[in-house]
C-alpha cells in the first residue's frame, strides 16, 4: 500500500519552468511600480489638502481681490476712474504675490512627486508592458467596466 505523502510530512518538490519564473518577475516589478505610483499620487492629495488648508486666507484674498474688479469694471468705465482700475489691479497683483509665496513650500514638496508620477506614467509603465509582452494601443473610448464604475461614483456622489 502507497504511503501518502501529505500524511508522512514528504514535500514534493515543484519545479517552476524558467519562462514563468520570470514572468514572476516581472509581475512583481510592475505591482511595487504602481504600488509607487499611487503612494505618490496620495502624497500629492495629502499636500494638496494641507496647502488648501494653511492658505485658505491668502486664497480668499486673492479671490476677493478678483471678485471686487469684477463687480467694479462697469463703474470704474462708466466714471473713467483709471486710478481705480489700476489700484484693483494692483490689489489682485500683490494679493496673488502673497498667495504664491504661501503656496511655495507646498509646491516645492509636490513638483517631484508629480515628476515622478509623469515618468512613471511616460515611461516606466509602457516599458514594463512591453516586458511583460503587451502591447498598448490608443484608446478612444473607455471599457465598459469603468464607464460602469464612473457611472456608479457619480450615482453615490449625487445621493450625498
């Protein structure tokens, strides 16, 4: 009577063909790549947020500065105030220096990771593709699954 070998405790060795093994490879490489690409896609949102926060009173100047020249173009034409016209624009120039200068740090920590996501994006993915034996074509319309997936995202969107 044959032993069995899951009962005596004997692995059986599998042997991985070499074509497989580095497909393995491969799939494993483009997984830490997009696993990558999406931490610094999040670390863009997280800064992002953190600038809209510590700048929200530079913004709402800069906004209200617009805003005043908007609302005032007609009187400042219909009373020919040039003066007027120049200090509303002078007031947009300087509130939108500040909100720059605010902004600045921020922009500083998010240039390299969008830099990143662009590469990733431009260059690494198409070539990992390619390694991976698939070829991408253009597309001019979306799959039916994500138009189903965005359809579903604004359903929810519009309920809240």
């Amino acid at each position: 009577m044959p032993k069995d070998k899951a009962v005596s405790g004997q692995a059986e060795a599998v042997v991985i063909p070499e074509h497989v093994q580095q497909e393995l490879v491969l799939l494993r490489g483009f997984r830490d790549l997009v696993a990558e690409r999406t931490a610094y896609s999040m670390g863009v949102q997280a800064i992002n947020e953190e600038m809209r926060e510590k700048t929200e009173a530079e913004r709402k100047a800069s906004t209200e500065a617009r805003k005043f020249l908007r609302e005032n173009l007609e009187t400042f034409i219909k009373n020919a105030d040039v003066e007027g016209y120049k200090n509303a624009l002078a007031q947009i120039e300087s509130a939108g220096k500040k909100l720059k200068e605010a902004r600045k740090p921020f922009v500083e920590k998010i240039t390299p990771l969008r830099r990143g996501i662009k590469y990733i994006d431009n260059i690494a993915v198409p070539e990992s593709l390619k390694e991976l034996g698939v070829t991408v074509q253009p597309a001019f319309s979306l799959s039916e699954w994500i138009k189903k997936t965005l359809e579903e995202r604004k359903k929810k969107a519009r309920k809240k």
